[in-house]
C-alpha cells in the first residue's frame, strides 16, 4: 500500500507542480517588467492573467488530480491497476491518502498565494509588518480556536476529497465509459447536496452563540458571536461522520467492480 501511495503522489505532483509555480513566477515577472514598461496595456492583460491564475490555480490542481484518479482506476489505466495484488480497501485507503497529501500541497500553496498578494496590496509596507498584524490577529483569537478552525477546514476539504473519489467510483462503476462528464455531475450533485446538508446542522448547531445586528437604512449587517471552544467540535465531528459514510459507500462500489471482474 505505501508503495502504491508513493506511486500515485508522485504522478499527481507531476501533473499539478507547474500549475503551483507558474502562477506565481509569472506574477513576479510581469510585477518586474510593470515597474519599467508601467503603461504597457499587454503587460497589464499578462498581469490580471497571472493575477487569475493564481487565485484559481490551486482548483485546476485539484481538478487534475480528480481526473487522474478516475483515470487510474476507471479508465485508460484501469486494467493494470485492478490487476494490483491490493484489496479493496488498500486502494481505496491509498487513494484517500493521496487526495489528503495533494491537498496539503496545494493548501501550502495557496497559502503562499495569498500572503504575496496581501503584501502586493499592501505594497510600500515592510513585510515584517504584515506578519506582525497576521500575527496579531492570531494572538486575538486563541490558540485552541485556531486549531480547532484548521482542523474544521482540513475535515471539509477531508469530505470533499471522498466526494471526489465517490463520484469517480460511481460515476464510472455504474455508468461505465458512456460519458466523462459523469462523474463530474455527480461530485456537483454530492457537492451541493451534501454540502447545504452539513451546513444546515452546522449552522443550527452553532445558532444559539451567534448574535445579528442589522442596520436597515444601508447594506451594512454586522454578524458578531462568541463560540465557546466546545461548540466548535460539533462541525468538525458532522464534518468526520459525513467523511465516513463516503468513504464507505466509495469502498462498496469499488470492490463491487473488483468483486465483478
């Protein structure tokens, strides 16, 4: 199984390495060549390209490694990797591990992003400053409820990558090679579906901590709410038994199909 895991992180950091970086050197190259060509409007069109592709880059990486698991196991490499002496939970077990280290190359990544782009909008400001202000604001919040919020965003994104893996195996097992964009429909549809769900207990859960201050002669309505360390556990728990009941259901319907060839 660790060799398999190996195997796949490796070709999924093949697929999605450049579509990290190049985002982010070309900013910089174009935020070089603006300083002495600034009223060059292809430069500016290179920039707000680059601009973009930063931002959505790291949803084109996870795309691209949903595209390669389905066509591992579903598609063009199917054949060899069902002959795998694994059993169904190996496989499944390892393509969950591979969706979690690419994500957090890409959550790496995207943080990276995004301080660049809060120090270009804070541009004349020392970067020192920048980090001391983050660091404020983190001091405010709390250590616990610092973690307890990263654990809360590593277990959504943890049920959207068996999203993912349940609407390859699906879309592929039961559908078979009629359609690509099958699996597609069906990770929106879990996506939405399963998203307002959890939402819906999430957001009842944590309702009686939350206080709503609207002002209706504007648009301005200010949400403020202190929620205990405790009550942030509720989501993160919601968030593991959805996660479960996926990765379940992506097990059934993968070692159905092995169980059928």
């Amino acid at each position: 199984m660790g060799k398999l895991i190996g195997q796949l992180f490796k070709e999924d950091f093949k697929s999605i390495i450049l579509w990290l970086l190049l985002p982010f050197v070309s900013t910089l190259i174009f935020l070089q060549l603006l300083d002495v060509f600034y009223d060059s409007p292809l430069l500016g069109v290179g920039m707000v390209v680059s601009f973009t592709l930063l931002t959505i880059g790291p949803l084109i990486t996870l795309g691209i490694a949903a595209k390669n698991d389905n066509e591992r196991f579903y598609n063009k490499n199917g054949a060899f990797y069902s002959t795998l002496p694994l059993s169904s939970s190996s496989i499944t077990g390892a393509r969950l591990i591979n969706f979690i280290l690419v994500g957090l190359m890409i959550a790496v990544a995207t943080i990276i992003n995004y301080l660049f782009l809060i120090y270009i909008n804070a541009y004349g400001s020392d970067l020192g400053e920048i980090f001391n202000s983050i660091s404020d604001v983190l001091s405010q919040i709390g250590s616990s409820k610092i973690f307890l919020g990263l654990l809360a965003i590593f277990t959504i994104g943890l049920y959207i990558v068996n999203i993912m893996m349940l609407g390859n195996t699906v879309g592929s097992t039961k559908f078979g090679k009629k359609s690509k964009w099958i699996p597609i429909i069906i990770f929106l549809v879990l996506f939405f579906v399963v998203g307002k769900i959890s939402a819906k207990f999430q957001t009842y859960a944590l309702d009686q901590y939350m206080s709503y201050i609207y002002n209706y002669g504007s648009t301005h309505i200010e949400v403020s709410g202190d929620v205990p360390t405790d009550a942030m556990a509720l989501p993160i728990i919601i968030n593991i038994v959805i996660s479960a009941i996926l990765y379940g259901l992506t097990y059934y319907f993968h070692d159905k199909k092995l169980s059928v060839n």
